[in-house]
C-alpha cells in the first residue's frame, strides 16, 4: 500500500513490493500475529511541519491536535504528538474524551419521531467495573462466513438460540444485545458532562466508529462463547471484500435457523452483493459488479485510507454535535451493505437499513466482523491508530458475558490479539485492483467557482472548479500531508438514507464507471435517529488521484457533485492538507 508505507507514492515499483510486504505480514495464519502498532499517549512536542499547515476538519481543533512527531515514527514508537497541556489558546485543547451517560439511559427514537425502548437494564454507578484485557489464554479465529462447516454452524447456531430464548431483561440476551446498537444510535445516550445541554453521544459518523463497533462485537462473541461453554468460539465474517463472500452468507438465509431474519430484501437473497447499492438494483452483470466491488475496496482501504483522519472519520470530542464525519469504511461499503440488507418494503429499511433495528438481523454482526477485519488489515498494511489522548480515553460501557455492566476504553481495543481473537487468512484481490485514469492531464473546461455556487441545494449534477492552496508541493510535503477535497455543511435528514458520488476532473461522469480513478467516491448516510436536519463533513483524499490524473501540477481541481438520493444542502467545497498522514 504505497500510500501509506511508501515514500514515493504512486509508482508501480513501490506499489507492487509494499503488496509483497503485506503479503509476507499476512501469509502465516499466526493466531498471535499483532494486527498493529500498540500506542502509548505521548505527549513530546513534534517537529511541526509548518509548510503544510492542516486545516482538515480544523473546527474540531485537529490543526495542532493531530501534527505528526515524524521522529517517532522513523524510530517506531508510532508517536504523534498529543498533550492537553501543550496547546494553550486552543478551546479544543482541553481533555475532552466522550463517554455516554450509561447510568442514566432514555428512550431512543426511530425515524419516525417515535420513542423507542432500549435501555439495559439499569445499573448505578457502584454496579460498574473498568474492564481492561489482559493476554488471553487463547486466541479464536474468526472463520469467514462463506467457509464454515457444519461443527461451526451448529455451535454458532447453538449460541444464538440460545441468547435468543433467554428473557429480553437479560442483558446477554439476543434482544438486548440488538437493543445497544439502537441506544448508542438512536439517541439513548447524552453525552458525560453535557446532559444538561442533551447533547447526545451517537457512535456513528466519527472516529469512535471502529472502536465502538470492536467493543460491541467483542462482548456479543463473548456471550456466545459462554452459550456454548467454548472459548475457541469466534463469529463468522462476512467476507464481502473478496468474491466468494460477495452475497448473502448462506447461512443465514435458511428460515428455520435461529440465524435467520425475515426483515431482509426479498430480491437479494442469492444475488450479488453491490458494494455501491444506492437503493436500485444495478443492471451490470454480476462479473461486473465484481469486479466494481474490487475497484471500490481499493478506492476505500488505499487511496481514500491514507490518514487516521481519512479511515477512522473525524474527530468527536466531548461537547461537539453528533455525527461530525465518517471515514473511508464506514462511508462505503458499510453502509451500503446495510442499505442492500435490509427490507425496501418496511418504512425504514428494517432491519439491517435503520441503524435503531440492524443489531436485529444476526447478520449485522457477520458484517460487523468484515468491517472490523478492516481495520486489522488497513493497521497490517501499514495503516497507523490515531494517538490523540481524547480518542484513546473515550470510554463505552456494556454487559458482559456474566451480565455484568463494564466500562471500556478505546485504548484497550486496539490489539486484536489482547481482545483473543485473529480473522482467519483468506485472499484479498482487492490488492491488485487500483483503478485506471480515463484522461490524464486534460484540459479543465472554465467552470463556475465554488463561491458562484454555494450555498446550494444538490438537486443535479454540479461542477465546479477548486483553486489549490498550491500547485506544487515537493516531495517531503506530500510525505506529511494528504491533499483533500473537503466538501462542507452538508446538511442531510439523518433519518433518510442519502446518497451522492463525487468525481474530480470528470465533467462527464456517465463516462468514468467504478473502475476509474475519477470516481473518486461517495456521501451515503444510512437513517438514523429521528428525522431531524444534521451538519457534517465529508473529505476525499486526493494525492494519489491528482497524480494518476497527470493533475498534480494544475492550479485548480475540477470538482462533480452527482446527486443518487435525497437531497442535500452544501455549503462549501475546499481543497485543504490533512497532516495526520503517516509515511515513513
Ligand atoms: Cu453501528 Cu453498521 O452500524
């Protein structure tokens, strides 16, 4: 993954034998192998570049937040600089890690506007231990879910009948584990601190994505390893990044089994999966949406993950609104395969297309696996964890596998191995999918200025044209920091499903499908909460792409915005620099 290993950052050269480094990483299905880098807070100064300032995301303070202790990364400590005590002036300065009002949970609401139940069972605050890993005795693989054999769909299905015939005021049973993705998303929490204010703490849409999920996950496999009174028990991952995955796992989809779901879209039972699945059907033929699955994940794991920033989403601070920005993943396929999942005929999708029901099909947690699977890949490839002490102590709490409430920190998730799991090897042909140029070094047709045009609603196609802050950047300055196309105030109802692709120097985007550089990605917003008007960000990493592009030294970036759904209101489109970029 050059972009993230690599100093030169698109030859074929450093491409192909960074593959060949990960190859070698993943090739011995060790169950110990680490998955990356354990980090510690660090609080040293850095060596601040101050040629490329970062202005990515800067309303939450990432500006000095976030710069990169180059030394400490050439000696391996992963460093990255983060001291409260460091950045005077700063409002963001002070420790501002989240943590929900657990002890005090309240309804939810659906998209509807209607309140929903799914608070735990109460606990006070004497009731709650910290709960830290500690070495596991031993490590379970997670077995992709298209590979199972019988002995493991038997003891899986074993488990979830189980927590499924357990009352719903067992925490550990199948409705109350559904029931904490609903709390933690549709509104049951508020935010530690700044329940007075109802500011609430949703795990979506900001970088406690990962983490939260990884906890979340962690906790239901161990519930179900206690089920069936076996620790080497592991969930099954839906491999939808690699074709054999590409559908519905099977077994989940045999409507006597305690896997099953009927909330599920009737017609996608046995098609291929669309990794791109905006809510029609595509009418390419399944070879091709493979093959468009394949050029997405690269797009996803490579070129738009080549930051903290840009693969975990923007930072969520304690005291900030909701939803400030998803990363790579979470925007597609995440979301997408929650969209493609779910039921069309219900109101909202139900179950896996509304974030309020998805803990109800047990498939969410197949998918969920995959998503996670991610993140161990992205940190094999080189991919380096944030290391901003507001990250590493936001805290989530859950029931564990005695029913017991614990409180979690992201801090302790971050080494797979410590958690007593590893995903079991399989290939990842997404790897050799990097997708093409259709032009390079085009002529850019005058367009208007994002000053011309925003404030808009996108009801069509938009085009226009983005100055750079500079044309040129030498080789170190895009070493330590990403290029990216911010697109700002986008104003969306986060109960509707929302969905608009963005193409840079394509004035004609019929013309570049998946598999060309140009598409360079989505917004999508899978409904959550209640209907109700929220602000985000979403930024694109560009580096890469202007260079495939033969663009690298043009003044400007010519900017498509096409709408695939509701519609949205944008305020700006920027180019900006994200230091947060890891290269060593
Ligand atoms: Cu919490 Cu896939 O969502």
């Amino acid at each position: 993954m050059a972009s993230l290993t690599m100093p030169t950052l698109s030859s074929n050269l450093a491409y192909s034998s960074s593959i060949a480094h990960f190859i070698s990483l993943a090739k011995p299905a060790h169950p110990n192998r680490k998955t990356g880098p354990k980090f510690t807070c660090n609080s040293t100064k850095g060596d601040q570049n101050s040629s490329d300032h970062d202005t990515a995301g800067s309303k939450n303070g990432e500006t000095s937040l976030l710069k990169l202790d180059r030394r400490n990364v050439l000696l391996g400590i992963g460093g990255g600089l983060y001291g409260a005590s460091t950045f005077g002036g700063n409002p963001s300065a002070f420790a501002a890690p989240l943590s929900p009002t657990f002890t005090a949970c309240h309804d939810a609401t659906d998209p509807d506007s209607k309140e929903i139940d799914c608070c735990p069972p109460s606990a006070t605050a004497a009731d709650i231990t910290d709960f830290v890993p500690t070495a596991p005795s031993v490590i379970a693989t997670r077995p992709a879910a298209q590979l199972v054999d019988s002995t493991y769909l038997k003891k899986y299905k074993t488990a979830i009948e189980k927590m499924r015939n357990l009352s719903s005021d067992d925490p550990r049973s199948f409705t109350a584990q559904a029931n904490v993705h609903c709390a933690y998303c549709n509104g049951g929490y508020y935010q530690d601190g700044y329940a007075d204010s109802q500011l609430l703490l949703d795990v979506h849409n900001s970088w406690l994505f990962f983490p939260f999920h990884r906890w979340y996950l962690y906790f239901f496999e161990k519930i179900c390893q206690n089920m069936v009174d076996d620790d080497t028990f592991a969930l099954p991952f839906w491999n939808w990044d690699n074709p054999p995955g590409m559908f519905l796992p099977t077994i989940f989809n045999d409507s006597s089994s305690p896997l099953y779901d009927s909330l599920r879209n009737p017609s996608h039972l046995s098609t291929v999966l669309d990794l791109s699945y905006e809510g029609t059907d595509s009418t390419d033929s399944t070879i091709t949406v493979i093959k468009n699955n394949l050029y997405l994940m690269y797009k996803q794991m490579v070129t738009q993950s080549t930051t903290p920033l840009s693969f975990f989403g923007k930072t969520f601070r304690a005291g900030e609104t909701s939803d400030p920005g998803a990363g790579s993943i979470e925007t597609s396929p995440h979301s997408n395969v929650h969209r493609w999942t779910g039921d069309p005929n219900e109101s909202h999708g139900e179950d896996m297309g509304s974030f309020y029901s998805a803990g109800r099909d047990p498939v969410f947690y197949c998918h969920h696996a995959n998503v996670d699977r991610m993140w161990s890949l992205w940190n094999s490839l080189g991919g380096q964890n944030f290391t901003d002490s507001d990250w590493l102590n936001s805290s989530f709490y859950f029931y564990n596998e005695q029913a017991k409430p614990v409180k979690v920190y992201v801090k302790d998730c971050l080494d797979t191995s410590v958690l007593g799991y590893t995903y079991q090897t399989v290939d990842i042909p997404w790897l050799n999918s990097k997708p093409s140029p259709r032009r390079t070094a085009i002529e850019l047709p005058t367009a208007p200025t994002p000053s011309q045009v925003f404030p808009t609603t996108l009801e069509k196609t938009i085009t226009v044209l983005v100055k750079r802050p500079k044309k040129k950047r030498t080789k170190k300055e895009k070493q330590r920091a990403e290029e990216v196309l911010e697109i700002s105030g986008i104003q969306y109802n986060i109960g509707e499903f929302v969905k608009f692709d963005v193409y840079i120097n394509e004035d004609t985007p019929d013309e570049s499908g998946p598999e060309k550089t140009e598409l360079v990605g989505s917004f999508i917003n899978v409904p959550h909460g209640h209907s109700m008007i929220s602000t985000t960000t979403k930024t694109f990493a560009i580096s890469e792409v202007l260079q495939e592009l033969g663009a690298d030294e043009f003044e400007s970036v010519l900017v498509t915005l096409v709408p695939k759904s509701s519609t949205v209101t944008i305020s700006g489109v920027k180019i900006k620099y994200d230091s947060t970029k890891v290269s060593a």
